[in-house]
C-alpha cells in the first residue's frame, strides 16, 4: 500500500524546522543531512548543563534517557534493544561486526561490486592476514544486483555474504531482503552495510534476515556527526570476537576473570559522547514520527523527478541504473570537471558533492569512472530546488 503523501504544508514545517535550508539548497544528504533543529537543540542544551554541573553528573541525570536510544533503535529497524550498540559510524560498526568473526585461510567472502572504500580495505586487510578469498559479485547490464550469480558463487568454503544496501556513489538499491533469502537457505552469515539507507528506505532486518547491520547517524537519519550503531542478532552475540575491552564490556569482574555483559553493549565504548547519544536519539525520533515509508516515497519521487530534468539537459549523462532507484543521484557534465561543477553550485549555495572513484571501487572501475557529481536529495528538498540546480547546470554549459 502506497504511503500518503506529504503535504505542502508538511514540507513547509519540516524546512521550517531546519534553519539550514533558509541559507541554502542542500543536496548532499548522501554526505551529511541537515539536521533537524530539535536535533541541534538537544545537544546544545546538554552541553551547557555538562559546562555548569559536570559531564558525570548530567550523565547520571540523563542516563534514563540515554538508554531509551537503543529502544527507538531497534524500533526503527525491526529488533531488539540489546542487539543494538552505539558506535561512531557505519565504518566503525562494519569493522566491529567483520573483524569479529573468525576467518581461516581460504574463507570466502561474497560481496558486491558496490562495496565502500572503508568494506574494501577491511575486505583486502583480511586477505593479507587471513588468507580469505574476496568474491565480488558485478551488477547485471541493466544495473541490478544478480541474485542468481549470488548462488553461483556460494561453495562450502563461503563464510560470510557481506553487501552494502545502497552505494555511496550510485543510486540503485540492492535487494537486501532476496540476498537474505540465500544466505539463509545455505546458513551463510550475512552483513549488511545499511549507512545510506536507513532514515531514506524502510529496513527491517528481520525481512531483511541480516545477521549484522552497520548504521552511520549523519546521513539520511539527519542525526548528528560522529554517531551510529551496529546491530547484531542475539543468537550471533556470543560468536563475534570482541575486538577491545574497558568497562562497558563486562557485567562483573574480579582478578582472576571476567564475565562479558549478555547484550551488543559489549561492543560499546564506555566513553562516548552523551550530547551525540542524545542528538542520535532525537534524530530518530523524528524520523519515526514522520514514518519512513512516507520519507522513502517522497525522496525517490523527488530524486526521479532529477533524473528526468537532468536527462533533458543535452552535456549530462545520468549514471544511475537499475530497477529501484533512491535519493542518490549522480551524473557528469561534459567538459567539466565534477569538482568544478561543485565549486560552480557551491557559489550559488548549492551543495552537492563528488563520487570519487576510490569511494566505490569495484563499480567505478568497471564503469571507467573517474569522478562524479552527486547529488543526493531528501524529504525537506523541493521540486523548485532541483528546477534552480539544473538551470544552474544549464548555465554551466553554454
């Protein structure tokens, strides 16, 4: 059932609660969204209470309401809350998640030609160490992600599926919930780089069948910086090798041993900024309040809208392929450089960014791509947005 639709006067309020979009037009929520004021608020308000009183104490204060930020957690991705840890991005969750399984030589691991820089390097580190076997699995001619090729590939010897959602420099979609239906089907584990799409797409990993997600805070769950979470299923829990240890690792300690606390918090760092928490928790909430399934609708009409006055423009050639298409638009402009186009937007109060060709390696690559614009949109941009970004790009071209 198709969501309902947002209003004008929606869209009105949600810009009016982002004091950003006033000053500019900001299409790079593939990078960093424009926080909700509540969001900026949140954290402002805790900072100053910490300067008069004490980062323990106001700690204390609001350790309740700290904690309930693993329960929207989890409801926002279908879980429980001790499946969540707190972490400080997608990179970090991924790492925790990847590293903490135990690999042996000639382990292979499936992923997808779409992987981000930081998977990539994780993938290559293994195989040093490890002596792992890297399997990439290259889109078809239309851009979707074979799932058949999928099966091909698995062999006894396969440890792990592990496949980024939606890619940092393309547009197209994978299917999470098919690629969870194989590794289930032959007991693979299986993880999920979830960073640009939970806050854009509904995710629900136990549709998904995911047994790890990594989730980055600042992109389209509009949270702040330096924020994300990792989820791991219970029963996985105990298998994944924990990769450092301080307080939050354990329930009880004495000299002769410890006993690591029963929950994904083992994961956490006891040491972490609480105004972040904070700001993280309100980010959420606010998606939530939204519901997903109406900011996933909105965002893909705006961003196939783009595609279609982008491809009118005779000088641009659209990237992005495949059945299902997001909020990540990416393009070049003949005869100009994609960091000249983002000095040339940036002039007008545009924000876009580059996809450089290291970001997605394997996909970059094959394609011949150098770097390209990004451009990527979200439920507060407007359709006369992207008609004042492609008049601009027309100008560039005259």
């Amino acid at each position: 059932m198709q969501a309902k639709p947002f209003t004008e006067e929606e869209v009105l309020a949600f810009r009016a609660e982002t004091t950003g979009t006033s000053e500019r037009i900001h299409m790079n929520n593939a990078g960093a969204s424009l926080p909700p004021d509540v969001v900026v608020k949140t954290m402002v308000d805790f900072l100053r209470e910490e300067a008069f009183y004490g980062g323990y104490e106001i700690e204390a204060k609001y350790r309740t309401r700290l904690d309930h930020t693993h329960i929207l957690i989890a409801q926002l991705i279908n879980a429980n809350a001790d499946e969540i840890a707190l972490v400080e991005n997608a990179s970090a969750a991924w790492e925790i998640a990847f590293n903490g399984l135990d690999f042996q030589q000639g382990d292979e691991v499936i992923v997808s030609e779409m992987e981000y820089v930081s998977n990539v390097l994780g993938l290559l580190n293994a195989q040093n160490l490890y002596g792992i076997v890297i399997k990439p699995i290259f889109n078809d001619n239309d851009g979707n992600f074979p799932i058949q090729a999928l099966e091909d590939a698995i062999t006894a010897r396969t440890k792990l599926i592990a496949i980024t959602h939606i890619p940092s420099t393309a547009g197209n979609v994978l299917p999470a919930a098919e690629i969870g239906e194989v590794a289930r089907k032959h007991n693979i584990l299986y993880l999920l780089d979830a960073c640009q799409s939970v806050g854009q797409i509904p995710v629900d990993v136990q549709a998904i069948g995911c047994d790890m997600l990594a989730v980055t805070g600042r992109k389209y769950l509009r949270g702040p910086r330096g924020s994300g979470f990792l989820y791991v299923r219970r029963q996985l829990l105990d298998k994944l090798k924990l990769l450092f240890f301080d307080g939050r690792t354990v329930s009880s300690l004495n000299q002769q041993g410890f006993v690591v606390r029963p929950d994904a918090r083992r994961f956490e760092w006891y040491e972490k900024n609480p105004a972040v928490v904070l700001g993280l928790q309100k980010a959420v909430e606010y998606a939530l309040n939204i519901g997903v399934e109406r900011i996933w609708q909105r965002t893909r009409d705006l961003a196939l809208l783009f595609r279609q006055r982008l491809g009118q423009i005779d000088g641009i050639v659209v990237h992005d392929q495949g059945d299902v298409l997001c909020g990540i638009v990416t393009f070049s402009v003949t005869g100009i450089t994609a960091a000249e186009v983002r000095a040339k937007l940036a002039e007008k109060n545009i924000n876009v960014h580059i996809g450089f060709a290291k970001a997605t390696l394997y996909y970059m690559n094959r394609k011949g791509l150098d770097g390209i614009v990004r451009a990527s949109v979200h439920y507060y941009n407007t359709e006369e947005e992207i008609e004042m970004v492609c008049r601009e790009l027309r100008t560039m071209l005259l």
